[in-house]
C-alpha cells in the first residue's frame, strides 16, 4: 500500500540532478556497446556510405585505428562485416571459408594491435553469395538448411581459428548454434562464445546495411522462409528456447527499437544475457530527423539506448556507438 498525496510526492526524487541520478533504475555505460565496423578490400580506404550518413567502410590497416578508438572510449566489443569484392562472391560463398577473406584479416591486424578488445564476427553466406541469401539455394530458389549449416560450421571455425571471440550466427537456420557449438568444443576453442541471432525478423529496416555489404540489388526474392514473421511473438520464445538449449551463451533480438516488447519477454522468460542490434535503417531514420531539424541527435541517441537498458538488454549492437560513447564519458 503506498501512501497517498501529499505524503506521496513522486516529483520529490526528480527535483535534483543529484537524486534523479541516484534514483534511476537503469544505467547506460559505453561498457553496453556494441560497434559494427564494415571491412573493404585496399588499403587507407574509407568509404563512406550514403546510406547511413556518418558511416564508412575501411580497409583492414585503417579499421585498425577504429577498434583503438573503440578500446580508448571504453566500447568492449566490435561487430566485423566484410563488403566482399565482386569477382569473389559466388553461388556457394565459398569466399566464407577463406582464411584470407576480409574477416579474417581484419581480424588478425585487430588482433595483433588492439589484443584486449573483443571480436564479434557475423556467420552467414549473404555477404559471400551472388544471390545475397544468408545460405545455399537448391534448385527450386529455396534456402536449404541443412547444407547450410555444414557451410556455416566451416565458416565459424575459420573465424575462431583467425582470432574470433564471438561467433554470431546471423542466418536463422534451424540447429546451427548446436552443430557449431559442438565443432567449437571439438576443434579447442572451448571459450569462443556464441551469440545467437535467436529472433531475426524479416524486416524492412535492414536496407542500408544491404548497400554497406555491397549485397542491395542481388537479393534473389526474400528471406521469409528463414526469417521470422514481424506478427509473431510466441515464435520468438521458441526459437529462443531452442539457441539457449543448443548452446548459445547469450541471444539476439533484431531488429532494435519495433521489437522491444520481444525484448522484454525473452528476459523475462529465460534470464539470459539479451542484446538488440539498433539496425541500419533504425540508425538512418534518426540521422534523418536529425538532418530535418526534427530532432537533437545528443539526446535522441541516449534516449533509444536506454530504451534497450530498460527492456533488458545487456548490450546493444549501434552505428551510433562512439558517438555515445563520446557523450557518455564526458
């Protein structure tokens, strides 16, 4: 029973800066950040991608210099993409299994320079294939899973074997986080975590990444059959359920900011460390308002970051990253 006004005045822990700080029931800190860096063939390369005002691709001896940026302004973890050449994309993303791939590369150079930042590296075929599916397509048009899953093991122990911590299996293929896990175990690298993209819808949202990763215009029909219906919730539970009990140290919602409320449910369902990706078009639509006067990017920023905090997550994978971690440790 909670007492009543004037006894109750709710406005009495918000009048100081001092006490609303000390009364918030979440904390955001650069420490819950997650930056996506896209990888480009040559070298002193940045491209800047039109798409996502702000946002360029590097070359590996350049991404160098952003994961000690990232390390600097205590941002804990990159998110690795490769926007792979033309000439090396093919229909089986033969390319994936490459140690000399932009992945692994980037990976090495960050590794050997920055050794005490951590590397989430992205396991799907789209960035290799001509089609731009996430896997292997029969001869119907249709994404096969289990012939992708065996892909998609190689490809994670590429990865692991050429310096990754985090392998992020982002296809949405059924029983992969299990097989990969178990490949992991087997090939020595018992501490490569796993975090599973569980609930990866088929959005609208995700078009200007398709232009980072030089994949818009390949898509070959859509991803409906392996990425989830934006309608379903229930569905995300179970495919949750399934990544936690094969093996995921920790899961994925995707899209950001529309999906909070599954957010919230798989925290409180399973009590597992959750991450959102704050995607590109999340990221363009704020940068538009920004660039119409509509909005004040500083605190719009914080503002979405904390929504995520607030709806459960441990970390949050955002373009906007440095940015916030700039204001952040001001």
């Amino acid at each position: 029973m909670h007492a009543a006004y004037p006894a109750l005045r709710l406005r009495r822990t918000r009048a100081a800066a001092w006490s609303r700080r000390l009364h918030a029931e979440n904390v955001l800190t650069p420490a819950d950040l997650i930056w996506p860096l896209f990888v480009t063939a040559g070298r002193d390369v940045e491209e800047p991608i039109a798409a996502l005002p702000g946002v360029s691709r590097w070359s590996v001896d350049r991404i160098v210099a952003r994961a000690r940026e990232a390390r600097d302004l205590g941002i804990p973890c990159l998110a690795l993409f490769p926007n792979t050449q033309a000439e090396r994309r093919s229909d089986d993303g033969a390319e994936a299994l490459s140690p000399d791939n932009l992945m692994c590369q980037a990976l090495r150079a960050i590794r050997d320079a920055v050794p005490d930042i951590g590397l989430l590296t992205d396991v799907a075929l789209d960035p290799y294939t001509t089609h731009g599916h996430d896997g292997l397509v029969d001869e119907r048009g249709y994404v096969s899973n289990d012939a992708t899953v065996a892909a998609l093991v190689e490809q994670a122990l590429n990865q692991a074997r050429n310096g990754s911590d985090v392998i992020a299996p982002s296809d949405m293929m059924d029983g992969r986080v299990g097989v990969i896990r178990a490949a992991l175990e087997r090939e020595g690298f018992a501490n490569v975590q796993i975090m599973a993209y569980a609930a990866k819808y088929a959005s609208a949202f995700y078009g200007p990444f398709r232009d980072a990763v030089g994949s818009r215009g390949l898509l070959k029909g859509d991803k409906t059959t392996y990425q989830m219906n934006p309608a379903n919730a229930e569905e995300a539970l179970r495919e949750v359920a399934l990544d936690i009990a094969e093996g995921a140290d920790s899961v994925m919602v995707k899209p950001g900011m529309p999906y909070l409320d599954i957010v919230a449910k798989v925290k409180q369902a399973f009590a597992v460390p959750v991450f959102a990706y704050q995607v590109s078009g999340e990221y363009a639509m704020i940068e538009a308002a920004v660039a119409a006067g509509a909005a004040d990017r500083d605190a719009m920023v914080l503002e979405t970051l904390m929504a995520f905090k607030r709806a459960g997550c441990s970390g949050v994978l955002t373009y906007h990253a440095v940015h916030a971690a700039r204001l952040l440790g001001a």
